[in-house]
C-alpha cells in the first residue's frame, strides 16, 4: 500500500487508490498527487495551476491559515514529495495549515508564455491569487508566502503588494537583488545565467531527460509533452495534470502556447547587457524582478532589507548551509555536512514564527549569523554588530598585509585568465560550494599575507578593498578573495567581491533603491568611467559580508586576480597586467572589520 507524503504514519489517504504490484509507473506517481488541483483564470484570461494540500487531505473543519507557494518548477520544484525534504510541506499539514502551490504565468501545467522572469504580469497575479485563497471557505483569512530560491523570491515579491491577507513571509535563500546574482561587480555570471536559463526553458517546454528504464546501463530518453501527450504522464512530478484534465489535453494545449507566442525569454536576450540600467529587446531587466526594486513597498527582508527597511518586524537567519538549508558548506570543516540548525529544527522555527504572527504576535528585530571557523550563532539587533573596529591594512611590499605604512612602489601582476575558484563555488547553486584548499590556487593570483594574528579574531561584516592600479586594457575586471592561511600553511576561502572597473563611480546612497553598504555603486550605463591604459585610477569596493573566526596564530590573506573562468564572462582578448600601487599617500589598503573573540560557551 502506498500513500501521499501528506500522510500521517499508518494513515491512508481515502482520496489515493490502493497500489497493487504490477501497477503502471503513472498510478504510482499518482499517489503524490495534491488534494485538488484546478485551473485558476487571470485578469488576462490566462489560466494557472493551483494545487490544494490540506491537513489529513480533507478540507479543514474550521476555516484554517494558508500556506502560498509560487512555483516555476512545477511540483518538482516545490519538493514536498518527500517528506524529510528541507522543502517538504509536511510540517505545514502537520502544524493545522493548508497549503496552496501554484505553476506560475508560462511554467510547466499553467498557460500563457513569459517574456521575462517575475515580470509585472506575474507580481500582479499575486494580487489575484491571495484574493481568491482568501475567498475559499476553509481559508481564514490570512496567508503567509513562503519558499526558497524562486519560490522565495515569489514570497519576496508577494510582500510588496499591497494585500491585508498577507500576513507574513518566510522566504529562504532569496535572491533579494538578482543584478548581484546574474552581474555581480557588473561582471556577468554566465555559469549561473545560461545554465539556469535553459534547464528553466526545457520545464516550461514539458522537455525531460530521464533514465531510460533499457537494460544498458545510463541510457536516457528525452520527455517532449509538447511533441508527445502520452509523455505527459511520465513528466511527474514537475508536471501535476489538474484534475478536469484526465487525458492531459489542456496539459498540452498549455506546453503548445509557448512556442505560438514565439515571445518565451531565453539567456541570449540578456547577452548583450552590460549595465544595471540596460533592458532586453521585451523591454526588461531583471532588476525589475527583484525585491530591490520595491522597496517602497516591501514588507519582508534580509541584511540589505534590514538596513533599508527600519520599521519591518523580521527575523533573518543567516546560516553556512547550501542554498538549500540541508547541507552545511563550513570550508573550515569540509567534512562536516550535516546542516546548522538541523532541517527539523529549520522547520520548527519557521511553524513557530508562523504561529505567533497567526497569534498577532509582533516579531523582534533580531539577525542570527552563522560564524564561519567555530559552528555557532550570534545575534544583533544591527548590521554590522557592535563593537567593531574597521582594522586598515596596507598593501606592502614583499607580498604583506600590515598595519604600518606601506613602502613606496608598485606590484605588477600578469593576470592569469586560467585562474578559477572552480565549478564548486559559491555561484553554482545547483551543487554544494566547495572551494578546497586554495594554496595552489592562488599561485595564479597577485597575494597579500598579514602577521600572524596575536589573538583570536572576529571577523563579521563586509571587509573593504580600495586599489590604485593601472591596467593595460580599457575595460578589466578585478576579483578579490579573502583567506585565512594556518600556520602549516593550509588556506581556506572566507569570502571574495568583483568589480568591472568601469563600475567603480561612487553612488549616492539616496539615489540608490537601497542600501547596499559600504563602496556602493550604481552599475548605470551613465556613471561608466572609462580607465585609460596605463593611467592610474583608484577603485574601492566591498567584499561579500561574512562572520568567520580568525584564530590566534592564523594570517589572513588577500588574493588578487583578473578572472575566473569557470564562471564568470570575460571581456575583451588579449593580455592585461595589472600595476598595483602602494605608499602612504595614495597606496592601497584593504579595510576589515574586527572585534575581540569571545567565546561565550561556544567551546572554541
């Protein structure tokens, strides 16, 4: 017998048919099917899947909270398949909540076609949705968004529209400004971009690549349930027919209107973006579809949201996990894997800060972060924490990090464009970040070490990076990577930032939708300054914020380079040599910022 991952132990969902053996691979799909599904008309007369979970699958006695997921993952993507899954919607069934998934405008079993990602149309089926969850008769009224990754980012944007039915969001591992996902520095992500591009393009097609059930071992065939109906079926779980659709034609009817809209976005229409202010032939970018955008109206939040949204009532929890909260990714301890906190305890937080705002319970301004080094949590009511001191170290000659003055002179470094942080980082989310031992690594790359630290140091906050250089192209890109190197010389990554030199125009932080830190800029196509080969220019900007343990005895260290090419686009061809100036006038300097280790029972 099986039955729906809903299920409490050794209950049967009366909604699930008995599984005989022998059964066909569909009718045991079939057994993860939600309560009800239908079609859900828009404005515009497109219609979207929505799938209904309920507690013990049957409509709530008492008119119960709604959990919201928007998905452009079909039901794959909302991973509540199995149970022990960090996206799991089990907790919310257990916990007395209904839960509501959603195929987004253009994706997998909803109609219509997409001309950009979590564009204007989508943002206002929001509104759309919520109205119609709140008018169902075991809804109580009030809705909390929630996901992670673009179901996060749903969640986010959710936030910003302007519905008393939302109540709350918990949205986990969000993209709150997608310009520093897909161009971070200005420097375009092409790993991330094109490689998610055309995995979401084949979803929203109905186009699979499964294991063939041949006897030659790894063999696979291609799903086509635009091409093929009868694939349709075996497209589960990414595609849930609703339950009106028992052949699976309007499955296909959605999947063929894609391609008679000849308008469905791929990679290349933002190939030839270069600014944060540049826009697709459709006339988008994805800044527009991200949280950043609204802050005006954002009710939800994370370190940029917190700083720039003083009067929201958040909770942001910043882990060492993955991007998806199941694994842990410490580079001090790259064998530890289990999660912190673990994912049971994940989902207890999230029901719990559920329940009190359910209890009109106001939750406190509070940011617990993950340090790096040690495995525990701290907490601050601002960013950066209190009791820091932004430490100024100077780019000194022989290769050092000091605190005195720094001798006059320059450091020339042929960039190695073969330099690379490898297919493991901290941009391909779709794999656990991994960096390694960057010793050899940084053989590529222009080094910088400081002393060995007298004691034990906190480092939390975003370090600052200011160099005068000079480049022998027009237009370089300049990555930074911060490291601590033990005493037997082991090195392990902390944190990095890029910069595409043109970007480097100090912004007006009021002229900005948000407070990004420290070194802000704009990456508008009308602040570019142009770098003059061989002239000298000065840049300042800020690396990724961090919280990592800096242990007495350990050095830190700053590797320089003009590239990494696994992941990152690079522009123009030829050589470049960055010349690297120091001294005590116009030298340059790495800012971090520290405060006195206290282990507060933590062990360490």
């Amino acid at each position: 017998m099986s039955t729906t991952n809903n299920t409490r132990e050794n209950e049967v969902d009366p909604r699930t048919p008995q599984i005989e053996e022998g059964s066909s691979p569909v009718r045991l799909k079939q057994a993860s099917w939600s309560d009800l599904s239908y079609y859900l008309s828009m404005r515009d007369g497109v219609r979207l899947t929505l799938y209904i979970y309920f507690p013990n699958h049957k409509p709530p006695s008492a008119p119960s909270p709604t959990i919201l997921v928007q998905t452009r993952y079909g039901k794959a993507g909302a991973r509540h398949v199995k149970s022990d899954n960090s996206r799991s919607l089990t907790h919310w069934l257990r916990a007395g909540y209904t839960a509501a998934i959603v195929d987004v405008h253009g994706t997998t079993a909803s109609f219509g076609a997409r001309d950009c990602e979590l564009g204007i149309r989508q943002q206002e089926d929001m509104d759309e949705i919520i109205e119609h969850l709140t008018d169902l008769p075991w809804c109580n009224g009030k809705i909390i968004a929630t996901g992670t990754s673009y179901t996060a980012n749903t969640a986010d944007l959710a936030t910003s529209r302007p519905k008393a039915a939302l109540v709350a969001a918990i949205p986990r591992a969000t993209d709150f400004d997608w310009w520093e996902a897909f161009w971070p520095g200005g420097i375009a992500n092409d790993s991330l971009l094109k490689g998610w591009a055309e995995l979401v393009s084949e979803m929203d097609f109905g186009r699979l690549k499964v294991k063939s059930n041949s006897a030659l071992e790894g063999e696979e065939k291609i799903l086509d349930g635009r091409k093929r109906i009868g694939d349709i079926a075996d497209l589960f779980p990414l595609i849930q027919p609703v339950d009106e659709d028992t052949d699976h034609k309007l499955v296909l009817e959605a999947l063929q209107t894609r391609e008679v809209h000849h308008c469905h976005w791929k990679a290349d229409d933002y190939s030839d973006i270069s600014f944060g202010d540049d826009r697709t032939v459709s006339g988008h970018s994805f800044f527009d579809a991200s949280a950043a955008a609204h802050m005006d109206n954002i009710r939800d939040e994370s370190i940029n949201r917190f700083r720039s949204a003083p009067n929201v009532p958040s909770i942001i929890i910043i882990t060492g996990n993955d991007h998806g909260g199941g694994v842990r990714t410490d580079p001090f301890f790259p064998d530890e894997r289990d999660p912190l906190p673990s994912v049971e305890e994940q989902w207890r937080m999230q029901v719990e800060f559920a329940d009190a705002v359910m209890n009109d319970q106001v939750p406190s301004r509070v940011i617990k972060y993950y340090v790096l080094g040690v495995g525990v949590f701290r907490e601050t009511t601002v960013w950066p924490p209190l009791g820091l001191e932004n430490t100024n170290f100077n780019l000194n000659h022989r290769g050092r990090l000091t605190r005195d003055v720094a001798f006059e002179g320059k450091d020339s470094y042929n960039v190695d464009f073969t330099a690379t942080t490898g297919k493991h980082n901290r941009w391909y989310q779709f794999t656990r970040a991994n960096y390694g031992v960057r010793r050899i690594p940084d053989q590529k790359l222009l080094t910088y070490n400081s002393p060995p630290f007298n004691e034990a140091m906190e480092l939390v906050g975003w370090p600052v990076l200011t160099l005068q250089m000079s480049t022998t192209t027009n237009d370089p890109s300049i990555f930074a990577y911060l490291e601590d190197v033990s005493p037997d010389g082991t090195v392990t990554y902390i944190t990095e930032g890029q910069l595409r030199a043109i970007n480097r125009k100090i912004a007006n932080v009021e002229a900005l939708p948000y407070d990004p830190g420290p070194a802000p800029h704009s990456f508008l196509r009308g602040d570019a300054m142009p770098v003059v080969p061989g002239e000298k220019f000065s840049l300042t900007f800020k690396m990724y914020a961090i919280a990592a343990l800096i242990r007495q005895g350990h050095r830190v260290r700053l590797a320089i380079g003009g590239a990494d090419c696994d992941t990152f686009r690079r522009l123009g061809e030829g050589p470049e040599r960055f010349e690297v100036f120091r001294g005590e006038n116009e030298g340059s300097t790495l800012d971090l910022p520290l405060r006195k280790w206290s282990c507060e029972g933590s062990g360490c």
